[in-house]
C-alpha cells in the first residue's frame, strides 16, 4: 500500500527450501538465527502475488547459506547438529532475494 503504482521493490531474506525438521523448528538457536520463523519460497511468491505484486522475481543464494555454514559460530553449530544425518544447511535454508513491481493503476 505505500508503494507508488509502477514502484519496484526488492528484498533479501533467509527463505526455507522445505520444511526443517520439528526438532529445529522448536530449538531458541533457529529462531534467534532467523532460521525457524523463515517462510517456505513457495509461500514469499505466493504472498507477493496476494499482495497484487507482478513480475515477481525470487533468486536463490545457496552460496550465501554454504559461507554460513563453514563458519565457528555457536548458534549455527548447534541448529547444524540437529538436521538429520547426511544433510546441511544449504538442504533446507536459502539465502532469497525477491524482486516485484506494483502495477500501474487501472486506466480511468
């Protein structure tokens, strides 16, 4: 609503690929990571468009999610320790970059 008829916007966020395991989804770290309060992609297209957005454009970044997870940092050990065996990050997580546009306003 407070973008102009024809205004473009763009946002990146952590998106989910596929559900996380309820063991994750229920863990402080992944919330406090920004991990299990993350919108499947398939939801952030499907809510751009019922917000009457179009030419809706999503680009997952797995690289950015890959970096991620090479790094020492507790609270992202500790969520990595829970995903089910023979699986990372980069299964479930994205990195998602989502562009739009507001149509024009209907001709009068």
């Amino acid at each position: 609503r407070v973008l102009r008829p024809g205004g473009r916007v763009a946002v990146s966020d952590i998106a989910l690929k596929r559900a996380l395991p309820t063991q994750v989804q229920e863990m402080v770290e992944a919330l406090v990571g920004c991990v299990a309060g993350a919108a499947l992609v398939a939801d952030t297209q499907a809510m751009a468009a019922d917000a009457g957005l179009v030419d809706i454009e999503l680009e997952a970044k797995d690289q950015n999610i890959g970096a991620m997870s090479d790094w020492h940092d507790p609270l992202y050990q500790q969520i990595v320790e829970h995903l089910p065996e023979g699986t990372t990050p980069v299964d479930f997580v994205t990195s998602l970059s989502v562009g739009a546009r507001k149509p024009q306003e209907a001709a009068r």
